[in-house]
C-alpha cells in the first residue's frame, strides 16, 4: 500500500523498538522518513535500511530535551524530505535505579533522575511539536502521535513514579493541543502501550513482565509492529476525524 505516499514524517526514538518499527511502516506506506534518535549510529543505521529498499530517508541524532537541537534537526528533515505533515512523539526512557533494576520509589528518586525523564518524556513531545507546528499550520494539515502508555492511566508497580506522570501528563497535552490546532486541520492523538517487547521492556525483571502477561486478556506481549499499526491509522486519511483520543495497544492490560 502506498496511502501515506507524498507524506513527510518524523519519528522520534526511531532507532529501534517501537520507534523504529512506527518509522519503518510508514516508509512501507509511501512516506518519507526521517529517523530522529539521540544515538547516531541507531538513526544512521534505521535510515541506511530504508534507503536500501527505495524509501527516501535521513537519519537524524538530536536529544528531543534540547529545543536548539530539534530546531536544527527540523530544519534538516524539512530540507532534506520537504515539509512535514507527521510527527510522532515517541522518545522515552523508563530508568530503574532501585535495587535489583527495580523501580526507585519516589523517597529515594535522585531528584536528577527525575528531571531528565521530564525532560526527554515530556519536555521532549512539547519541544518537538513546537519546532514543527509553524510549518503545518501553514500546510493547513499535520498528524501527531504521541507515546504514552497504559500506566499513565493507572498505578503499576513496575515503572517509576517519573515515567508514569509523564505519561500521564502525554495524555493531557494530546487533549488540549488538539483543541488548540483542530481549525488548521491538525489533528492530535496518542497511543497507550502496554507490556511490549521491545528492549525497554526486556530491561525489566522477567519475573515482573511474566506477572503482566499472566493477566493480560491475550496472554501475551505485543509487538511494536502492532503499535505501529495504529498508528498508522490515525496518520492516514482514515484516521482523518479522529483527534484528542488515546488509543490503548496493551492486550487488555490494565483496562480502564
């Protein structure tokens, strides 16, 4: 299929996992892609792929923290592809400095650790979306997704306290951002992952993610193919009237 052809999108933390695997659909899709990741090597590597198999692609190493450096990355993807009409917000680290890789609980948080997280999870999305909204509200069109996730939603004792107000705060900015750039045909979006296998989630206790599994509906993971499936939708022409809306991709995992 080629319905994102003539489509320019930017993926943050496309250099693997579920990043790589939303960037790597919509090149399958007929989009140009630019894949934004804080390691050069990943984003170089991701874009090489997609080169290969005929899809127009750069690679782009930035920390979605700094606003400069995604001003500058922006500006390179916008002139390397041509004008971007999708973003996604996906950058995000889950640190567990406690004992045994476990979660810190909030009394024993390094305040550092703390900010940092803000910083990438969701200063990240706010600074991303800045640098591109000028653009697309002159294209009168633009498609944003952001990663949150179903812990942002409720408690879970396997991620810290950091990553689920950020994801809950992702949740609250999909919401009010769409409101603000609804009339210039802009529409804003999230999904909410659940237990993933990706190389985050195998940084986890096998014990803690066998706990999720075993009360999950399906009895599974998912895959960030099947994340990226949805979000391909809400960047189609079929996710066209659906805005302000998070969208689990969690199995039944922590339903509410």
């Amino acid at each position: 299929m080629s319905t994102h052809r003539g489509r320019v999108a930017v993926v943050t933390g496309a250099g693997r996992g579920i990043g790589r695997a939303i960037a790597d659909a919509h090149a399958a899709s007929g989009a140009a892609i630019a894949y934004l990741d804080h390691d050069v090597g990943l984003a170089d590597s991701a874009a090489a792929d997609a080169k290969a198999r005929g899809v127009k692609a750069i690679g782009l190493a930035a920390d979605v923290a700094d606003y400069a450096a995604i001003e500058r990355a922006m500006a390179r993807a916008a002139e390397a592809l041509g004008p971007i009409d999708i973003l996604i917000n996906n950058a995000g680290i889950s640190p567990k400095s406690g004992p045994d890789g476990k979660r810190a609980p909030a009394w024993e948080m390094p305040p550092e650790e703390w900010q940092r997280v803000l910083d990438v999870n969701l200063t990240g999305a706010f600074n991303c979306t800045r640098a591109v909204l000028p653009n697309m509200k002159n294209l009168g069109r633009g498609r944003i997704v952001s990663t949150s996730s179903v812990v942002g939603k409720t408690y879970s004792d396997i991620v810290g306290i950091h990553y689920a107000a950020t994801k809950a705060a992702l949740i609250g900015f999909t919401k009010h951002l769409a409101g603000e750039v609804g009339p210039f045909n802009i529409t804003v979006n999230a999904v909410a992952p659940g237990r993933i296998d990706t190389p985050l989630m195998r940084g986890t206790a096998s014990a803690a993610n066998d706990a999720v599994k075993a009360v999950t509906p399906l009895r599974r993971f998912g895959t960030p193919e099947e994340v990226a499936e949805t979000v391909l939708f809400l960047t189609s022409d079929g996710g066209r009237f659906v805005t302000g809306q998070t969208i689990d991709v969690a199995g039944g995992w922590l339903m509410t």
